[in-house]
C-alpha cells in the first residue's frame, strides 16, 4: 500500500479538492497499460485499436494488451495499432472479468486502464483519465460516452480512423449531445454533483466500458473476481471503494460506443441474474438483501469481541445479544485462545473451562468466529472492535447507529466505555495517504463522532435480556371437538386454508 504524506487527502468522494494539470500542459511520467477484453469483437477491435494510436498520451508510455478470450476465430492484430501492443491468449477460465484479470495480470504499466473491445476513443481520452493518476495513487477515474450507430463509419480504412482522431474530426461523426448517453449511470452522477455528494456509495456507479486505476490500489483491491460473468464492474467497484479509491467520472476522457451493449438490450434479464450474485458479495446494496434469516458471503458488519481472560458468561452475553441484534446482517469474532486439549481431567476442574463453554457454546454457530487474533484484512464495510464485555446493546442500538452514520456519511464513531465502529472505506482511505490511522484522519477522511455508551443503546452487559423459548411444563390442553363445517381448516390453528 502506498504511504505518502504529499498526497493530499480526499474528503470522502470530494474529488474537486484535487488540482489535476489541465490538458496539453503537463509532463506525464506514469506508464499505462490498455486492456482490452475480446470476444467475438472482429468488427469493432481494428477502429478501437486505430483510436488508441493517436492519443495525446506519450506513445513510450502507453502498452495496450489485447486479451484473446477464446474467440471461435482467434483474433489477429490489426496493421494500425499501437506501437507497443500485445496478444495475449486466455488458458483458464472464461468471461470479461477473467478476461480483464488475465490481461491486468500480463501488462506492466503503472496504470491499469480497461476499455472494451467496441469502444473509439477521442485523442484526450487516456490523457484525461492518467492526469488524475498523477495526482494521487488511490483515483479510479471512469470515461463518458455516447452508444453510436457504426454503419457511419462504413468501410472507411482503419488508416483513416486513425487520422481522424489524431485530427479531433471524429468528435463530430455523430452528434455528442444528440446520441444515446449510459442514462442509469449519468442520472447517478447528475443527481449527486458528479459523485462529490454520493460519499461511500459513489462506486456503485463503477460501472462501463472505460476506466483506469493505479496498479497498486487493483493488486489491493483483489482484482477483478474471475468467476463472475456479469456485474464484476459493480462488484469490483465495492471493493476498490473498501481500499480506499475516490471515483471521478471524466468528461473530457469521451468515447464513441459502436453499438447498444448487451445490457441495454436485456436490461430485466441481466438484472435478475446479477441480483443473487451482487446481494452475496456486495453488501453495500443492502436493498438487495433480506433483513432477516439469510447469510451472505461478505456481512455488512464485522464485530471483534476480545474473550481473553473474560468470564463465560460475560462473553457469551455480549455475544448473544450481538446476534440479537436487529440487525441480522452481521458477524462475530470472538478472540481467545481456542487450542484447547480432549484430554483426561474434571470438566468443573478444568483450568480452561471459561473458555471451554464459550468454545462449546459457538464452536459451530454460522455467524460467530473463534480465533487468536482479529483478521487483518477487513471483510466487510463495517468493523466494531469492542473494549471488553462488560456491557451490551439494546436490540436496536447497532443497526440504529449504523443508519445515522450512513446517513451522515460518516467514518467512524468512538462510544465511551464500549469500543469503536469503523468504516472500512475510511480506514484505507487514511492509511493510503497517511500510513498509520489516527482519529484525526478518520474525522478529515470521512467524519468521526463521539458518543456515550448510554447514549448509543449500550447496557451493562447483565441488564441485557435475550429472548428464549419457554420451557415450563405445562398440563395438556384438550382439543375442541370436529369442527362441523365441511370446508377443510388447519388442523393445528384450527384457520382456514
């Protein structure tokens, strides 16, 4: 992760406190690499690749990586390209994300940039994008574009493609303002000022045929997730927003897409397929998810709970109300030393016995987890790492908290005497630029409360009661005699079917 302290620190997506040169007057020093996913794209690849060869980029820092996704004819490089572009074939795996992770994998340039196999880029276009990547190393800057009718270009020579973007004429093949716009993502961005008032659910509109990253902050991210075949975009964009990127949608960085893209055409059916996909790995879509009884991949809150040297009973009352909570969607880590022995000795005599019962008591619970040490790497938006044991939340005191902070779009919050929460994204963020996390980053990079514990719903841990089935033995309760009514009733409720 890079560390940096003269990289100025963004504001949750605040972009517009960055000064990027403007175009045609700077020096770039940074290295791209253009990955081009292909499948069945014979048509489009030689203009896409025309374009590419006359950028205002500097042609010594520009490699393009043409990645041959099993095409039934395999692709051959056009005559007009880039002078340093290569072929690489995919061997495992199939799909535009693995596609795009094969070829991120083969390329080495400081910045990786992905453009579709359909899509002419204006001469600025990588400039516009690589300026910001100058600035800082966390940016993930996202093109714009109109969906064109190709007949126009009709069998013009990719030579000629070439000149004309090198000229700027192919600004006006068609008519930019007239043309078919990503109308989901552009609405986005009008709604919330180009992202600056969209906060931590700006990447959510990570998502199109253009757009470039710092190697380094893809590498943190994981990459692209190879298994997907549709929304990787999406889901990408959740995690690079939990390393720390700001999304900047680029106007200048402009494009032609040579036709509708699959999605346009089969807008419902995609959407259905993606939903089971994105609602288990994003859980930042949250209307996507049950509020109760499901669990998903990736929690939307993980909570650490330090056992070491607690009484059973005060953990498992922490831990039993955690998991009360109205807020369903959540994991816990329950902290201790869990090597425990099967051999020989009094259970009451056991000197490990408060570990014993709490190990017994969650060992194979699906929403807790015993280790030795909190992960490292955070798997979900949010983390509360709690103090101790000594106290526990009211029912609704998480998912109340947690809901005014999103709604503030804040990064973190400090509950006196209970612990702290947070955001994920913030947490990166600070330590990308900064190199350590301190609450006066986390209050400049998101926003950073302090609270009571009373004040937050949290109780001394005794107080709290969590609901359980009633036991007691009870006389047998005669049933009433047949119903006479012919028509069938539920014969355990005795309603109506």
């Amino acid at each position: 992760m890079s560390q940096s302290s003269t990289q100025p620190l963004v504001r949750r997506n605040e972009w517009r406190s960055l000064t990027p040169p403007d175009l045609g007057r700077w020096t770039p020093t940074k290295s791209v690499s253009v990955v081009i996913p292909t499948w069945s794209a014979q048509a489009t690849l030689p203009c896409v690749l025309a374009g590419l060869a006359a950028q205002t980029y500097p042609a010594h820092l520009l490699e393009v990586v043409v990645v041959d996704d099993g095409n039934p004819t395999p692709v051959v490089l056009p005559e007009v390209r880039p002078e340093n572009t290569r072929l690489v074939r995919v061997t495992a795996g199939w799909g535009r994300a693995n596609a795009c992770h094969t070829g991120a994998l083969a390329s080495e340039g400081d910045v990786i940039a992905w453009l579709d196999a359909d899509m002419l880029a204006f001469r600025e276009h990588l400039e516009a994008q690589l300026r910001w990547h100058h600035e800082v190393d966390y940016a993930v800057v996202l093109g714009t574009k109109r969906f064109v009718d190709p007949a126009i270009l009709g069998e013009r020579p990719t030579t000629a493609v070439r000149d004309a973007v090198a000229s700027g004429e192919i600004a006006t093949a068609w008519d930019w303002d007239a043309e078919e716009t990503h109308k989901w993502v552009e609405g986005m961005w009008r709604r919330t000022d180009d992202l600056t008032l969209a906060g931590p659910r700006a990447f959510r509109a990570h998502v199109g045929a253009t757009g470039s990253l710092n190697r380094a902050l893809y590498t943190a991210s994981g990459g692209m997730a190879t298994e997907l075949r549709l929304g990787e975009d999406m889901e990408l964009g959740h995690r690079l927003s939990e390393a720390g990127g700001v999304l900047i949608p680029e106007h200048a960085s402009r494009a032609w897409h040579l036709g509708r893209t699959h999605v346009m055409e089969h807008r419902d059916q995609i959407n259905r397929y993606n939903d089971a996909f994105l609602a288990n790995l994003v859980p930042t879509m949250r209307p996507k998810r049950n509020r109760r009884g499901r669990r998903y991949d990736v929690p939307y809150l993980e909570v650490v709970v330090d056992a070491r040297g607690a009484l059973a009973q005060d953990v498992i009352g922490v831990v039993d109300s955690l998991l009360d909570s109205s807020l369903d969607d959540l994991r816990v880590v329950v902290l201790g030393d869990w090597t425990l022995t099967d051999a020989r000795q009094s259970p009451l005599g056991d000197p490990h016995i408060e570990q014993r019962i709490v190990h017994r008591t969650y060992a194979r619970d699906q929403r807790v987890e015993l280790r030795a040490e909190a992960p490292a790497a955070r798997r979900s938006p949010w983390r509360l790492s709690l103090d101790g044991v000594s106290v526990a939340p009211r029912e609704d005191a998480i998912e109340a908290l947690l809901d005014d902070l999103e709604r503030h779009h804040d990064g973190a919050a400090v509950i006196e005497g209970v612990g702290r929460v947070e955001r994920t994204a913030a947490v990166s963020r600070v330590r990308r630029v900064h190199g350590t996390l301190t609450d006066e980053g986390l209050d400049a990079a998101y926003g950073l409360v302090r609270l009571a514990g009373g004040e937050a719903g949290w109780v001394p841990v005794a107080e709290r009661e969590v609901a359980r089935y009633e036991g007691k033995m009870k006389p047998p309760v005669e049933r009433p005699d047949p119903d006479p009514d012919p028509e069938p009733r539920s014969r355990l409720f005795g309603r109506r079917r």
